[in-house]
C-alpha cells in the first residue's frame, strides 16, 4: 500500500511505519502480524490519518503534534496488537487498567479507537489539540 494525497508529513510517517511493519515477518515473531493487519486498514482511516501515527513496541498511536513525546496532553486512545492475544484497545492514560476492548479482529479495534479519537478530539477545548483537515 502507497499512500498519496494529504498533508506529507504526516503521510511520510504512516507510509514509514508500513514500511517498517509490512510482511515478510519473521517465523515466531508474535507483534509484526498482529501490527500488519492493525496498520493497513488504519493508514486508509480518514480521521487517523489526519493524525500523526507511532507506534511502541506491540502499540499502535496517534499524535496531533507528531511529537510522541507529546503522549502526556494527548488524549488518544491506542491499540496493543499480539498474534497470541488479539489486540486491546486502551483509553489515555494506556495500560491494562484502561483497556475498553479485548478482541481478536482488528476492524473492531480499529472502529473502536477511531470512536474513541473522534470523541477525544471533540472533547479537546479550542486551541489545546489542533488537527488539520
């Protein structure tokens, strides 16, 4: 998958981090698969898409800044992916204490934290989280 159109930064990093994660995986490695099929239909989501993506170890994140070191006034939901677990979809602050949907199909973790960014963006006073359109 190539992306064109839009903002170029933002698409240099999402086609950088399909590069990065895109097949062939390594035999046993139990985050790349699950990454995969997480971040091809999710690079095709408009709203994420006009966020910066990241991701960190097994997760998936978005970043209106594009500065992940930003997380903290972020508040995005992200997705842990695992060919062994399925994928968790957690409310900010992440971890296992904000995990909303345990599932093994990525499409509805996907639909998940799209709902869950657009509701974060919409409740996101004017001026804190500016994200293009």
């Amino acid at each position: 998958m190539t992306i064109s159109g839009g903002d170029g930064e933002r698409d240099r990093q999402w086609q950088a981090i399909l590069d990065h994660w895109r097949p062939p995986h390594t035999p046993g490695d139990w985050v790349s698969p699950a990454l995969w099929d997480l971040l091809e239909p999710a690079a095709s989501e408009p709203l994420l898409r006009r966020l910066f993506p990241w991701t960190a170890m097994n997760e998936l994140h978005v970043s209106a800044t594009g500065d992940f070191r930003q997380y903290r006034t972020e508040p995005f939901p992200a997705i842990a992916a695992s060919t062994t677990h399925g994928f968790l979809v957690m409310t900010h602050p992440w971890g296992p204490d904000h995990v909303v949907l345990e599932t093994t199909d990525p499409a509805a973790a996907l639909e998940c934290m799209v709902l869950l960014t657009s509701e974060a963006l919409s409740n996101e006073p004017p001026g804190d989280t500016e994200v293009p359109t």
